[in-house]
C-alpha cells in the first residue's frame, strides 16, 4: 500500500478501520481477557495508527485509541451539570436491617414472601462514581458525581483507562453509569513507588483512585493502571430494556467491563448467601470492594418505588464491617527512611487481620501519636485499609493501667547518632539532620545522579542500592572512581552496559555548574537555590568559603538557608568529596559551565501557551538551560511565544503586540540557528 500515491479516501477508510480494529482487540485484552492478537501484533496496528494521525491530521479524532496514551496537560477540570440526578444509596449495617428491607419492599408492593420479587445483588466497588455519555457510540463526557447535582468533567483522563469504551460496539447514544477503581496490585506497586520517593502514602484504593482521577497531567494518569465496572443504564426505556438484569447484559454486549459476580435473586436466603459467600471472598478478589448492593429487578417495579431525597428506594447498600481488631503495643522503634525522616513504628502484640497475622503497625510520625496520645503499652485499635500495612488508629483509654510511657522524640538519630529535627516548622517530619547518615546514603546518591542533578542515565536506583550496600559508594564522589571491572563483578552487568554507563559518567561532568551545587544534596538547597548559587559564584572553592552574610545578601536565600549552607560546607566528610569532584574534572566553576554549556538564547524572554508535545515543564526547563527567561504573562518584552494545541488568550494578547509566534519545529529551527553563531563569535 505504501508504494502508491495514498488516496485520500481510501486513507481516512483505513484509519477508521484501524480505530475499530485496535478498540475491538482493546476490548478483547482488558475487558474480556481474551486477546485474538499478539502484543507484537496490537502494536504493529498501533504504530500505523499513530503514524497516518501524524501524517494526515485532518482526520484526528477524539475517540480514536491513540488519545489512551495521555500526554495531555490541563488547566483544570470544567464544572458539568448532571441531567439527572446522581443518587446516593442507602446503607444497612447487618442482615436484619436486609430483612427488614425486603420485608418494607414487599409491603409497599403488597405482595406476599413467596410471590415471585426478584433483586439483583451486585458487588459494591469502593471506588468513585463515574457518569458516561456517548453519543452515536462514541464516549462524549465522563463525569465525576460531585455533590449529585454538578460533577467534575475528567473526559480526558477517563480515555487512558482501557476498559471504558472509547467507542461502542453499536452507534447508540447512551448514558450509564459505573464505578472507576484502582486494582489491589496497583495500588500496592504505586504505593511502594511512593514509599521509596517518601511521598505520603494513599490510605486506600478508593483514595488512590480519587487522586488520580483529579491528576491534571494525563500521562501521569494513564501510567497508574484504573480500571472500570459499569452498572447502571439511565433512561433504559430508550433502549427498551425492561429489567437491571437485561441491563447489565445490554451493557456487556456495547463493550462495557461488566461485573460477572452479579447474581439474580428471589429471596431473602438466596440473598443471605451471596452477603456470606462475599464477605469471605472479599480478601481474594483483585478489586476492593465494601460490599454488596440489592436492586429491585424490574424497572417498571423500580418506579413505582420512586426515590427519596437522596437515593432510590429500589435499592439498598450493605457494607461490610471495618476490618479493625483490638491488640496491645509492646514496643516503639524508629526507623529512618531515605531521606533520614524518623518513622515510629508500634510493635504489637501478634493479632489475626482480615486473613493475615499483623505484628507491626504504622504511628505515621510524631504529631499523629501526640494528637492521639499513643503511649507504649496501650490497648489500641488497629486497622488495615485496603490492603496496605495496617495502621494504629487510637489508643482505648479506659484499659490504661497506669504504666503505659508516652513515646519520646529521640534525641539523636539511631542510626549515625547525628543530631535530629524538622527542616521547617511547618514539616510534619522529624528527620536526621547528619547529610552524611548512611541511611540516607542511597537516596543521596539518587538525587546526584537524576535528571535534575548531575544527569547519569543508567545509574538507576536498583544498581545504586547494590553499589552502597556493597560498600563501593561512600558518598556521591566515589561515581567518577567506578571502572569497568568493579561493575563488572556487580550482578547481571556486562562489560558493554558497563562501558555505556561509564561514558555516561564521563558525560555528567560537563553539567552546569548550578546543577552540581544541585547534585551536592545541601539540605534545604533545591533546583532553584543551587542556581542562584550557581549565578552568584564563580567557583566552587568561592562557595565554600561564602560566609553566612555574604550568601544572604543574594535575593531568595534567608538566613536559615544560609546556615544550612555554611554548615554543609564546613563538614571535613564535605571538603573530602568536593576534592574528588574536582580531581575527576567535574565543572567546578562558572567559566568551564559556560564553555561546555554554551547560551545561545540568553536574554531572549518566551512565554508559552496550548498544549505542546512534551509536558510544558520539560520544555521550560530546557529553553532556561539555554540561557532564556520564560514567563506565565505577556508583556511587550516578550520576545517569542510559543503556541501549542488550543492556544489559550494569551495569544490573541501576543498576536496584538505584534509578538513573534513559533510553533514547536520553529522553535527547533530557531535554536539551532542561534547555537551555530554562537559557535562562530
Ligand atoms: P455510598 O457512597 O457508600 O453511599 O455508596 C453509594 C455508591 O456506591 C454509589 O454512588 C456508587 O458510586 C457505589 N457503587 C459501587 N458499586 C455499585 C453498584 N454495583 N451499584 C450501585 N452503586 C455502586
Ligand atoms: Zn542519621
């Protein structure tokens, strides 16, 4: 085909064969779990997909399957009314209140135990609620519940979720609704990603969920795996659809992940079961789930019942107990994480937890076991949410014999014996003060070697780990003494990945003077002070030697910046790595950063709008590397905007100064022309 001249018909007939085709085996893979195609197979399809988009983007298509990907920054999300209203359920909290429920039902319906009423029960997925409208079988709007009446509009984000339909099987207008939730093994893989990054940790899945859904970077969405079950048809009458039953199938058969433990009932017993059946099983499904939901079949039945203020009377929820249990803490120890905060960790007296036995307990840190006042020895109520390490929720007061000892703030760290405290009043953290703990060591080592720092491609966590456990890293220095046999001897490293990390290495050391300052790890020193520190000095042994005085007269460092910085600087373990630095021909000073970093659009001011191909950050930080100013408004100073997708007013303001516009190619063509006569003067 691709030796022709394309026919323009016959291309746009090829991508929107393409687009059924990748969204029917995207269904077959996440929904069905029943793929007809390889991996290799679906992205082959993928690629020409994407490709012929780039090449005729005259045919660009909001449900097309290559909108899953992401890459997309919003400014925030636009408020939705709902048609209709977005009800609640109401909850019963054991089986006589169910009883009792059936019983009011059937009064209402005046019909006997043993007449035929038949519910469904469905699993209720402790997630968020989501609206969907498609239009002609395409997805349309997806909407959050919000307070029932007006929602959020999370479109963009709910397209990188694979099982929600980009288009139907059938060109049906259609509004349903559903639950989006995160999968147990997600939410432990980003919790244990945000436990390394010592982010705080989401207490739940639903938590985990919400969060993401209100992420306003969509790539940052599409990586956290959500996922979907649909369970309710609106206006089912226009699809003539007569039961909940038939509804869920009808769904099924559009393309929608349906919930196959939906069971059809016709008694309390039979309800009985599913609740007993569901309760043990809770702990092995994939999902979370918190309990069970009852609806009234028929929906001719369902009206008749109508609704109250919140929520219908067709239906009731019964939730499952929390899973809390009630044991004694023995002892307290600290540990110190990567970043040298100070954990409390409660042992406890070993007690059985939704299925497994729980020996420790998370006290968060020390505000949270001051307001609560957890002491030593106390009777505490423990609890596991979702599936994560349990926590300590309150100390029972009233079993408190008298000889319970409040857990103390250590005075030193327990790791290097290094002096402890918070960096700022406003940190809830208590951390080890000493830059040089070994706890803190690989983090360090991290932070030298990421994208903002020093920049060492290949020198990822895993490996650094392996390098300081074994005792080859002792601080950041020690990178540029690395050679192709000590790596070599480190696990599942080959003499070629070897030699391409050391030229990655040897790369690093043309970084630009601010980013070195960055890469030293000076507490309380971020991206931005090292390049104010960067700017204001001309060599590293000048900053050394920088009083405090002399650093809070450069404007955005205070005096608590300032000291911090003295006191790294006067640290003989500091003096020590500087001098590797230097001796490895590390850029140690301004003039050798701007020889290897040349500046070629110094002075040059950008603003940019619309959304570019690269998150707006990426871009940012680049054009300011090179030496330009980049501004959020624009003003007749401004030199160029750059103008992506959607560009917002700050064009139309541009375009009246008389601003010069690139788009990101000329942007491109612009830098290269400036770097050349650079190179010429
Ligand atoms: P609650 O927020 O605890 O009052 O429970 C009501 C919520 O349960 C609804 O708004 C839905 O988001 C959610 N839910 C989860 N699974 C189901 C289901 N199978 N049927 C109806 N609602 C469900
Ligand atoms: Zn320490």
């Amino acid at each position: 085909m691709k030796s022709f001249p394309e026919n323009i018909e016959n291309v746009k007939k090829r991508v929107e064969k393409l687009r059924r085709e990748i969204e029917y085996h995207n269904y077959r893979y996440y929904t069905l779990n029943d793929p007809v195609i390889t991996d290799y197979e679906y992205d082959m399809l993928l690629k020409e997909l994407i490709d012929l988009e780039k090449k005729y983007p005259q045919f660009a298509s909001k449900t097309s399957p290559t909108q899953r990907i992401g890459a997309k920054i919003l400014d925030s999300f636009q408020s939705v009314r709902h048609p209709f209203f977005m009800y609640s359920l109401d909850n019963a909290y054991s089986m006589n209140e169910i009883l009792e429920y059936d019983r009011k039902i059937r009064r209402i319906l005046n019909t006997s135990n043993d007449s035929n009423l038949e519910y469904v029960c469905e699993l209720k997925i402790d997630g968020l609620s989501i609206r969907l409208r498609y239009e002609k079988g395409e997805l349309a709007l997806a909407a959050t519940r919000g307070d029932g009446r007006v929602g959020e509009d999370v479109t963009e984000n709910v397209k990188t979720i694979r099982t929600i339909p980009l288009i139907l099987q059938k060109p049906v207008d259609v509004d349903v609704r559903g639950e989006i939730y995160m999968p147990y093994e997600e939410f432990k893989r980003l919790n244990s990603v945000r436990q390394q990054q010592e982010l705080p940790l989401f207490a739940n899945p639903r938590n985990a969920a919400a969060g993401t859904l209100r992420q306003l970077d969509t790539t940052e969405v599409a990586k956290r795996h959500l996922d979907s079950f649909i369970y309710s048809l609106e206006f089912p009458e226009r699809h003539d659809v007569k039961t909940q039953w038939e509804a869920l199938n009808y769904m099924h058969e559009l393309g929608f992940k349906v919930n196959r433990e939906s069971k059809l009932v016709h008694d309390f017993e039979e309800m009985k079961d599913y609740f007993d059946r569901y309760e043990k099983l809770r702990d092995s499904l994939s999902y979370p789930i918190d309990g069970v939901v009852i609806k009234v079949n028929d929906f001719a039945i369902q009206a008749s019942l109508g609704f109250t203020a919140k929520s219908p009377r067709w239906a009731i929820a019964y939730k499952f107990p929390a899973e809390q249990v009630r044991t004694r803490i023995t002892d307290v120890t600290i540990q110190v994480g990567r970043t040298g905060t100070l954990t409390p960790v409660a042992h406890l007296e070993p007690v059985k937890l939704a299925g497994t036995t729980v020996k420790r307990a998370s006290l968060h840190n020390f505000d949270y076991v001051k307001e609560r006042d957890i002491r030593i020895g106390d009777i505490v109520l423990v609890e596991k949410a979702g599936e994560i390490i349990p926590q300590v929720i309150k100390p029972i007061k009233s079993e408190r014999k008298g000889t319970e000892r409040p857990i103390e703030i250590p005075k030193s760290c327990p790791v290097c014996h290094g002096k402890v405290g918070k960096l700022d009043e406003k940190d809830v953290a208590i951390r080890c003060l000493n830059p040089y703990c070994p706890a803190k060591l690989e983090g360090w080592i991290e932070h030298f070697a990421s994208r903002k720092a020093m920049d060492i491609r290949g020198l990822g966590n895993k490996l650094v780990s392996k390098l300081v456990k074994k005792g080859i890293l002792k601080d950041p220095g020690d990178v540029y003494e690395l050679d192709v046999e000590t790596l070599s001897k480190i696990e599942k490293m080959g003499e070629k990945s070897a030699k391409n990390l050391l030229d990655q290495i040897e790369r690093s050391k043309k970084a630009t003077f601010s980013k070195v300052i960055n890469a030293l790890g000076i507490p309380m020193v971020g991206e931005g002070t090292a390049r104010l520190l960067g700017e204001r000095f001309h060599d590293i042994s000048e900053l050394l030697n920088a009083s405090e005085e002399q650093l809070m007269q450069i404007e955005g460092i205070g005096e608590k910046v300032a000291k911090s910085i003295v006191e790294f600087f006067s640290l003989p373990q500091t003096k020590r790595m500087i001098d590797k630095l230097i001796s490895h021909g590390v850029t140690c000073s301004k003039e050798s950063s701007d020889l290897n970093n040349p500046k070629p659009l110094k002075d040059l001011r950008f603003v940019i709008t619309g959304t570019l191909s690269r998150p707006r950050d990426e871009i940012k930080e680049r054009l300011v590397e090179l030496g330009a100013v980049v501004t959020n408004t624009v003003s007749s100073k401004t030199n160029y905007i750059i103008v992506g997708e959607n560009p917002g007013n700050k064009l139309t303001k541009a375009n009246n100064l008389g601003i010069k516009t690139l788009d990101e190619s000329e942007l491109e063509k612009l830098i290269s022309e400036l770097s050349s006569k650079n190179l010429q003067t």
